[in-house]
C-alpha cells in the first residue's frame, strides 16, 4: 500500500460514488471511509466494495475532536478527501445548529488533526474540501459563478459550507496546510437520498404521490451526473494546484418546472403510463424560505487546467437515473421506511 486515504461521508450520495472509484482505480491505496451514518449514510451505497482488501469501513462522527485525533494518530493517513457534511437545504432551516456543528466544527476538527499530525512533512500530504457552489449566493437572470465570486450564502446550509470553506483556506494561509477546496453544482444519479428534488419525484411518480414544486418552479440549477463529479474529485485531488479552488458544473442548467416535465415524460415511458400521465402529479407548493433564484458554473478553469469536461447531457445522465431506481427497488423502499415517512410529513404537511 503507498497511500492511506481518507475519506469522510463516503456513505453518502456523493461519498460512495468517490468510494468507488478509488477503491477499484488504484489497489496500492488503502481507503478508509469514516461516516457516522446518520439518516443519509447507508452501507448499502458501498456493497460492491464492502469485501475489497483496500477498503475499511470506520463508522465515527467528525465532530468527536478526541476520536479523530486516535484515527489520525492510529492511520497517519496520506491524504483526506472530506465530503462528510450534513447537505439538504430544507433541513438546514429546521434545525441550523446541526449544521453548524457538523459543517464548522466537523470541519475544523478534521483540519486540527492534519495540522498536527501532518506538521512534520505537509508537502507529502493533501487534504481536499468538497464544496458547493450555493455558497455564491443566487445569480439573476445572466452570469456564472467563477472561482472569483464573491461568497453571499442565504440558507444556513450555504453559511455553514461557506464557513468551512474560509477556515479550510484560513489553515493554508496562516498554517501552510496543503489544501485544495472544490465548489460543484447540483448533483443527480444513483444512490441519492429521495429528499433531494429528482430522487423525491421519481419515487413519488413511481408511487403514483403528488410531485411537490416549490413556488412556481422558476428555480434553475445546473445539473451534473454524479459519476463525472467523482472523476473531478480523483482529478483535483492528484493534480490540483494547491491552496486554490475549482469550480465544478455540468454545463447543464434547467429550469425546475421543466426537469420534472422531463422527468414526468421518462417515467411514463419506463412505466408504460399513457403519454401525460405522470405530469398530472405535478403540484405548486409553498416556497421554500430565502430560495436562491439561479446557479450556474463557469467550470472552465477546471477543464482549461486539469482536463475536466463533464461526460453526460441531462437528458442521458437523467435516463441512466431513473433504470438504477426502477431497477432498485430494494433499495429505495429500506431508505424511505420508517424514519423518512415522518420527515416527509412534516417537510410537506401544509404547503
Ligand atoms: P449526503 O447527505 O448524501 O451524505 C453525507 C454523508 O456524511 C452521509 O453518509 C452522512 O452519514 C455523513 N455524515 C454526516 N454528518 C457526519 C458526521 N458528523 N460525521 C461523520 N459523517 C457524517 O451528502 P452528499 O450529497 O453526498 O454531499 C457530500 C458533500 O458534497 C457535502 O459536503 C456537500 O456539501 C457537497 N456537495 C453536494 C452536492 C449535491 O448536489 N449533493 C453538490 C455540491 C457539493
Ligand atoms: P434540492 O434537491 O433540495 O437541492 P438544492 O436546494 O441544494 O439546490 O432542490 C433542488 C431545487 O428543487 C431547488 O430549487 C428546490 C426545489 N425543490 C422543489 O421544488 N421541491 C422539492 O420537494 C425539493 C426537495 C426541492
């Protein structure tokens, strides 16, 4: 083994996708996912891997500063890829304070640990924040978040990202920490927890439930296939010029009301629903509070740079979605028992 990579919220959406690809990409690393799987966590995302020689499972919270200080002590990992964070925006209104606890302290904590025990040869080391492109704020109706976008976040989700983003970078500046920092878009594809937009709507037409569209669906996100952010992840991690920040899109921007048509028009098709069926599923809904208008990457330093492009249209990355769920049945009916029931009904009761 050359390298110990760590890597933290890898069994989570994006986490696994990341898990994956190391773990089968390069056998001389060993990668170690810590998660403390919490409601988005699921060992099931990494069955694939689970028996692999490379791959060791820690289950522990980021926010335990004296348990992460053992691992590190325990490891002395190589390289950290730290995705672990908690991520829905609606969520984040509910209840801030986890936000903060995960997100800040989480996040500093895990930088204390490589300071310290990195602090003997920081050039041979690396430790990689994976970021999110609200922390810019909302754009009008123009323009694209560029590496130099002011920071301006409006949910406590975007403050709490925005916040662990200017400690990463205040650790390499003050501390010569060897960081590299990426902001990325809205991801979509397998394994994504049904809370999130389109995994919510395909399991709600599945079910033949209401499609919640908050406000009047104006909202525009920039959509990018998971897999293509993996492959941005290993990319920046190895080649990245340190102490900068990539910017990660999909060159994909839609409007809310029109995925979910999209979406409404594939799943007829897969469930051989007469044409304009599932549309009808569709239903306008309270707002969410402070709902950012619009974001859309500029990722051309990324592609200029490191060689980046993303490798899916929508339209197919949106179909190669929707086969994994239908074909997962499994899946997507444990992660919505129990404990999802309640937060659907309390998330949508009255909007
Ligand atoms: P997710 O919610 O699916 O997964 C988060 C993982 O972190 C889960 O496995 C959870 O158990 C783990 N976790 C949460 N709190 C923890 C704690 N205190 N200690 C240890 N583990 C903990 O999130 P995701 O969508 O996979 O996002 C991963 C990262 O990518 C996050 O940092 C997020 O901000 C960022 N990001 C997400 C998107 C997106 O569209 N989903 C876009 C850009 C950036
Ligand atoms: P989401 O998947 O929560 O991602 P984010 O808020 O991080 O962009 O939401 C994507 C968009 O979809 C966002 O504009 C909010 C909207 N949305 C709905 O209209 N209905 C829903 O039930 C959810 C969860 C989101």
């Amino acid at each position: 083994m050359n390298k110990k990579l760590l890597v933290t919220g890898g069994a989570g959406f994006i986490g696994s996708h990341v898990v994956r690809r190391l773990v089968n990409k390069y056998p001389d690393y060993h990668i170690f996912n810590l998660d403390k799987l919490t409601y988005a966590g699921n060992l099931a995302n990494l069955k694939d891997v689970e028996s692999k020689p490379n791959y060791t499972f820690v289950k522990g919270d980021i926010v335990d500063a004296d348990f992460i200080n053992a691992l590190f002590s325990e490891h002395r990992f190589d390289g950290v890829i730290h995705l672990a964070a908690e991520s829905h925006v609606d969520r984040s209104i509910t209840n801030p304070l986890e936000f903060v606890m995960t997100n800040v302290i989480g996040t500093v904590n895990l930088l204390n640990a490589a300071k310290k025990y990195w602090a003997e040869a920081y050039s041979e080391h690396r430790f990689y924040h994976v970021s999110t492109d609200e922390v810019y704020g909302s754009l009008g109706e123009i323009g694209l978040f560029t590496e130099e976008t002011k920071y301006d976040p409006h949910s406590p989700y975007s403050a709490s990202k925005a916040s662990s983003d200017h400690f990463v970078r205040a650790y390499h500046d003050t501390f010569g920490l060897p960081v590299v920092i990426s902001n990325c878009s809205n991801n979509y594809g397998p394994f994504h927890f049904p809370e999130k937009l389109l995994p919510l709507a395909i399991h709600n037409i599945k079910n033949n439930k209401p499609v919640p569209v908050y406000g009047k669906g104006e909202n525009i996100r920039d959509w990018l296939f998971v897999e293509d952010h993996a492959v941005a992840i290993d990319l920046i991690f190895h080649t990245g010029k340190l102490g900068t920040t990539y910017n990660i899109g999909g060159n994909n921007e839609w409007k809310n009301i029109d995925i979910i048509r999209l979406l409404c028009q594939l799943m007829d098709k897969k469930l051989n629903r007469p044409a304009g069926n599932s549309e009808k599923l569709i239903t306008f809904v309270k707002d969410r509070a402070g709902h950012d208008l619009r974001y859309a990457i500029d990722s051309s330093k990324l592609q200029n740079e490191l060689g980046w492009k993303p490798s899916l249209r929508l339209e197919e990355g949106l179909e190669r979605t929707v086969d994994w769920y239908l074909s997962n049945d499994q899946w997507l009916s444990n992660v919505t028992s129990g404990a999802y029931q309640q937060y659907y009904e309390t998330q949508y009761d009255g909007r």
